[in-house]
C-alpha cells in the first residue's frame, strides 16, 4: 500500500460515522433509483389493462413515495458529503501542521513556504474528500449492475446487449483514470512551484522595488505558468475525450436496447411497460456522468493525498521524555559536528563549557558559524555528531515543554507569533514585566488597545519589532540565547537594554551573539569562533593581546 492510499483511508476514518451514514443513504438511493422504472412499467401496464385487480393508483402512490425518497436521500448524502469533508479536511490539516512543526527545521526548510502553504490548504481540501469519494466509488457501481439484473430478469437477451455496453464503459474508464491521473499530479506540482515563487517575491517586496528588478521577478514567478497550462488542458482533454466517447456510446446502448426490446415486445416476451422499463434501466445504467465524475474526484484525491503524504512521510524530531533537574543553566558542547548537504564542514568538533549564570559572547568573523553554534545550543538544529547538554541532560531527552520552558532565542529579524501584541510577547503568560525589561512597554502604551492590539496589520519600525521578540525571548527560565538581537536598536535604547540583559541580576545563563566590543568586554568570557572551530574561550581581556582577536572587530 503506497503512502498515498494509507492517508486516504485516514482520511475515511477522520470523517467518523458520516461514512457509514453516506454509505446507507448512498444505497437507499440507489435502490430507489432502480425500483422506480419497474414500478412505472408496472403502472403502464396497469393502465393498459384497466383491470380491477390492479388500479393504475395504487402503483402511482409508489411512484411518487420513490421520488420522495430519491429527493429526501439526495439532499442528506449532499449534506453529509459536506460535513464527512469538513471533519476529514480539518483532522488532515491538524495532523499535517503539528507533523510540520515536530519536523527538523531544515527539513522544513528546504521547503518552499508557499508549496507548503499549496498543500496545506489545496491539496489537503482535496484529499479530505476521501470519505464520500470512496462511498461514491462503492455506490456508482450499483445502477449499471442493478440495470444489468433487471434487463436480464425481464429478458436475457436485454441483459446480454447490456453487457457489451458495460465492457465498453470499463474499457473508457480505465483509460480516463492513466491519462488523468498524471495530468492532476503535475498540475498540483506546477501549482505548488508557483505559489513557493510567489511567497518569496512577497517577502522581498521591498528589496526588489529597491534594486527595480519588479519585471524579472514578474517572469521567474510565472515561469511555472507554461507547465500549469500544458497540464490543465491535457486534463480538460482528457475529461472532454470521456465526456465525448461517453456521449457517443450512450445513445448507441439505448438503441441497441430499443431494438432488442421491440423484437422482444413483438414476440411476446415483453409487455408495454417492461418495456419502457428497459428503456429507463439502459438510461441508468449507461449513464456515464457519475461514473467520470466519481472517477475524476477520486483520482484528485488520491493526487491530494500523495501529495500530503510526502509531508507527512518525513521523520519528525523524536521528542524526549525528561524535565530538567534542579540547575543554574549549564551548558556543555561535547564534539559537535554540523556538515551541510554535500558533508562539508560547518562546525568541526566544537567542545565548549559554559558555567550556570555565565555570560558568553559568541565572536568571530561573517561566515565563522557563530549563529550556527548558538542554533546548535538551543536545539533549533541537531547536530550531525556529538552531544549537547543542559544542566546535564542532554537536549534530545528533554521535552519540548520543558525546552520550551528552559531556553529561549532573541533573533536580529524575529517572527512575531499570535492574534495581539500581548499573546506574542507573552506566550500565555504576564506581558507586561517581560516588555519593560526590553524596552518596549512604552511602545506599546501608545498603541491603539495596547497589549490586546492586534498584530495583523499592525506597523513597526525594526528597533520595535526587535524588542518585541527580545521581551519574548526573556521568558527564559534557564538558558538565553540572543543572536544579533540589538542589531536594529538606537544607541540609546541598545545601553539599555544591554546592561539588562548583561547586569549580575540575571542569574539565566545568556549566550549572545555579538558583532561590538563592547559586549565582549562585558561578557564573563568569550568563545572566539573561527572557521566553525572555537579557537579560543577566555576573558575579552585576556583575548585582546591577540592581534587577530581584535582584528575580528576592526572587520
């Protein structure tokens, strides 16, 4: 069973009792479709004949009892079509976004957000119809054999023109389902690349209004659109091709069995009614329209679901299982290792101890691997060997709660998570104590609902939205990371919020990444990292008397 087919039927079980209720309906349905044209030739005859035994109005009552419940069944299986796609579309979407935060961050990286965005909500849409697609599936096949009983019940000669007709059809099927199937999955793809390139050209609006690049941009992201036209209509043509060959063989069955009827009818075997009767079973069981469009849905779905299954196929980051102990923040680096795609080096055998409530600068030239490192001491990447530990327990083992809890990042460009400003400075917690310490609580004073002021559409500078994402980060209980963090700062604001960060108050162990000298000259001790190797761990006053040390800082 391929990792398609296996969502699939997750999908069928996410939409709950809805499935088997559509399947009852589905079958009533058809039921009541194949009843009613014996009941009809039943009324004909009746009237035909006049007998007192079997009044015409009596089979008309039925008549019309069928077609309440064709119409009573039709419109519940259309609801609960709606509500089984609903439950399983939503299920799907839970299940695809926390599988995509469990993710390493460079699987999901390599990634582009937009085709990601593209399957969360297209091709998950179209996979969440598994359930009423699969009843579908199962139920379209009950008119053309219901009709090919009833033919045969009232003539074997009928039953036997019936069945070239559905050979026929098979054969059209099958066919539709091969061509359609590769047409649907390229143009989701074509579809994924377009919205990845747009997502991108989105985010650096303003660099490419800056560098007037607008009309190249325009061609790279649609430059997919050549490969999104040639597989649309290669599916169009394969849907009017059916539609075409359907049209054609439809009317031919219903004359074979109009033909077949009448010599029946002149010989005897058959009566007015039955056979108009036949007339109407050959009408249904010929109908080729639900069986394309069943057809064509399901080859959607299991597109959709292919398509989410290669998300959903990628390994997650094992969760541990451990809550830190009683500690101060140490942390220790043992033999860490972090390569790139092609096995080439980024950190090589970083061995680093950082004692409970020590402050570190991380320092080195652009390139060196210094926002690699303090990634690797958080664990927004594991490394390729080695090992780090807080508090003596190593990262991997802790669970995210209690990692979440422990350790917390303030980035120079930082993403600011939530419906208001309170809920992405404090997570859930007070933010007010956390924007002081930033300096921020008096930006948000002035905002319109201050902290309940919502983020969509909300204007920053970058010094403002900088210090939002360092309040945040200050949550931390144990262990601060601050990667560039006061890069977008006034002088001012950035003495501030430095001497906060760097005062003998904070007992959390706080690793920043620094480009000034004077935040090295302020820090415990330094780690000098070169060539993603940790050259040296001292005092800065200590690593002064070393030329190229300084020279770090003259670049």
């Amino acid at each position: 069973m391929t990792p398609a087919d296996r969502l699939a039927l997750r999908a069928v079980a996410f939409a709950g009792w809805w499935t088997p209720v559509l399947a009852v309906l589905a079958v009533t349905e058809a039921a009541a479709q194949l009843a009613l044209p014996a009941v009809l030739g039943r009324a004909v005859d009746a009237a035909v004949d006049a007998a007192p035994q079997s009044p015409p109005g009596r089979w008309l009552a039925v008549v019309v009892a069928l077609v309440l419940v064709l119409i009573g069944a039709r419109a519940a299986h259309d609801y609960g079509t709606g509500a089984a796609g609903a439950r399983s579309v939503a299920a799907l979407r839970h299940a695809l976004i926390r599988h995509l935060f469990a993710l390493d961050p460079r699987t999901v990286g390599r990634r582009p957000v937009g085709d990601l965005v593209g399957r969360l909500v297209g091709q998950v849409a179209d996979a969440g119809q598994a359930a009423p697609t699969a009843v579908l599936a199962g139920s379209v096949l009950l008119p053309p054999l219901g009709s090919l009983v009833a033919l045969t019940l009232l003539d074997p000669w009928l039953g036997l023109t019936f069945v070239v007709g559905l050979v026929l059809l098979a054969v059209l099927l099958r066919r539709f389902v091969s061509e359609a199937s590769g047409a649907v999955a390229g143009y989701q793809r074509a579809q994924g690349d377009l919205a990845g390139r747009l997502v991108e050209a989105l985010a650096g609006a303003r660099t490419i209004t800056a560098a007037g690049t607008a009309g190249h941009e325009v061609e790279r992201v649609l430059a997919p659109l050549p490969e999104l036209r040639r597989y649309g209509l290669r599916t169009w043509r394969v849907l009017a091709g059916a539609a075409a060959r359907g049209a054609l063989l439809n009317p031919l069955l219903q004359l074979a069995v109009v033909a077949v009827g009448g010599w029946s009818l002149s010989a005897g075997r058959l009566t007015p009614g039955e056979l108009l009767a036949a007339l109407q079973y050959a009408t249904i069981g010929a109908g080729l329209g639900a069986a394309i469009a069943a057809v064509n849905t399901a080859v959607r779905v299991r597109a959709g679901c292919g398509r989410a299954a290669e998300i959903l196929d990628e390994p997650p980051r094992p969760p541990g299982g451990r809550d830190l102990p009683p500690g101060s923040g140490r942390l220790e680096l043992s033999g860490v290792e972090v390569r790139d795609d092609a096995g080439r080096p980024l950190l090589d055998r970083v061995d680093l101890r950082v004692p409970g409530g020590t402050l570190l600068a991380v320092v080195g030239p652009s390139g060196a691997g210094k926002s690699l490192l303090a990634a690797v001491a958080g664990r927004l990447r594991d490394p390729d060997a080695g090992e780090v530990r807080l508090d003596g327990v190593p990262l991997p083992e802790l669970t995210p709660t209690a990692l979440g809890r422990a350790v917390g990042y303030g980035f120079e460009r930082p993403v600011l998570v939530g419906d208001t400003v309170g809920a992405a400075v404090g997570c859930g917690g007070d933010p007010v104590p956390l924007a002081r310490a930033a300096e921020v609580d008096d930006v948000v004073q002035r905002l319109p609902e201050r902290y309940r002021t919502p983020l969509a559409g909300l204007a920053l500078s970058g010094g403002e939205r900088q210090r939002l994402g360092l309040a945040r980060a200050l949550r931390a209980e144990r262990l601060l990371i601050l990667d560039d963090a006061t890069s977008s700062l006034d002088t001012v604001t950035e003495h501030r919020v430095v001497d906060t960060l760097t005062g003998r108050d904070d007992r959390r162990t706080r690793v920043v990444v620094s480009h000034r000298v004077g935040t090295a000259a302020r820090a415990d001790l330094v780690a000098w990292v070169d060539g993603g190797r940790v050259r040296s761990v001292a005092p800065h006053r200590e690593l002064w008397d070393d030329p190229a040390y300084r020279a770090v800082f003259r670049s």
